[in-house]
C-alpha cells in the first residue's frame, strides 16, 4: 500500500535527481522528517502559509535545494530570519553528507520560531547546525561568516545593512529571491556590489527564483 510519504518520497527523489545533488537516503529521509514537523508545528505556530504538504514539498524543500550549490565550498554559513528553517534547516540536513565540515547557524528574533528549530535540530541530531534568538544587527558573535543567507527575509538593502557586520572577509552574502526584477539591487548600500543574479529552475515551481550575489567592494 502506497502512503503520503511514499509519494512525498518519490517527489522529492525525482527532484533531487532533477536538480543533480547527490542525496542519499539518510538526508533524504530526514528532509521529510523535517517537512512532517513543519506541517505539525505549523498548525499551532504558523510558520508558514502553505498547508499541503505536496506543496510544502515543492515551494520550500525543493525551493531551497535549487539553491545549494551555492553553499557547497562554505564553512560557516548564517541564515538570517531562518523562520521555520528556511533555507537554514535544508541546507544543515543537505550538508551532514554532501559538505561535513559545513557549519549553519540560524537566526530570527520570534521565539516560537527558534524553539522549533531547536527542536528539529534535536530531533533530527543536526550537530551541524546552531539556533540564536535575537535581532541579528545586534548580534556580536566570536566569529564571522563566510556566506550569510535570506530568503523572504527583508528588502536586499536591508539584508546587507543589518547584516553585513557579520561577514567575512572574503565572504558573500546571498538572498534568496523571486523575480528577478524584484531583487532589489539598486538598493545596495555604499561600499557593496552585485557580483551575480543567478537564475534557478525549481522542479514542478513554475515561477521565477532567483540567488542575488553581493559582497563588499574590494573584498578582502
């Protein structure tokens, strides 16, 4: 007898095949744990609009997994207003086989929002990954990032201002976004560049995506 999972299963392997990531069966496994506790909490915190799984499926894991490998030679990656683990989440799970020395640290100032991702990670046993409650412009962590993330986040002028301090030299920042006319990069704040406006296809999303590059001028 075939279950939702099993089809849910099925879409999310012929989207990783479509997509060329290597995914086991481990991380895949667990990218559908994690779409099961997103589903379950969501009725209760309302983490995010879409309901169907199917859906879910589609427009937030496959979404984010367009996006990987962009994180592919990061060390330590931060996800900014990571909400219910988007892309955060997708990429700590993606990361524990395809890139192990991969660190992701997740923020955003709703509690009930970190709370479900520091219960995913237990649940999950994301060892690579951190949770942080707090407003990231006052964030002053040991430590920089060499690649820090958004999606859905803030206006891209925003992103960078408010977290911009956080980043490495050397490093990158990257938004995830939808049209591309809507990525806001005439915005930018002095001091920082448009390196890349890369397109992505997203299996079964017939909709724009798009990852917006910017670094600092004279990075380094």
């Amino acid at each position: 007898m075939t279950t939702a999972r099993d089809g849910l299963r099925a879409r999310l392997r012929a989207g990783a095949d479509q997509l060329a990531l290597d995914l086991p069966d481990g991380p895949l496994e667990q990218l559908l744990d994690y779409l099961a506790l997103l589903g379950k909490w969501n009725s209760v915190y309302n983490l995010t609009a879409v309901r169907d799984p199917e859906q879910m499926l589609t427009q937030h894991l496959l979404d984010c997994m367009a996006a990987l490998p962009a994180f592919a030679q990061a060390s330590r990656v931060l996800d900014v207003g990571s909400g219910g683990g988007l892309p955060g989440m997708v990429i700590a799970i993606w990361a524990q086989h395809a890139a192990p020395a991969l660190r992701v640290e997740m923020i955003d100032t709703v509690h009930k929002k970190t709370a479900f991702l520091t219960q995913v990670k237990a649940e999950l046993g994301l060892a690579n990954a951190g949770v942080h409650t707090g407003r990231v412009e006052q964030w002053q962590p040991e430590y920089k990032f060499d690649l820090i993330t958004s999606r859905a986040f803030a206006e891209l002028s925003d992103f960078v201002n408010w977290s911009g301090h956080l980043l490495a030299p050397g490093g990158r920042m990257i938004a995830l976004k939808g049209q591309a006319q809507q990525t806001g990069i005439e915005g930018l704040p002095d001091g920082w560049q448009l390196l890349q406006v890369q397109p992505l296809q997203v299996p079964g999303l017939n909709a724009e995506r798009h990852l917006v590059h910017v670094a600092r001028i004279n990075n380094n």
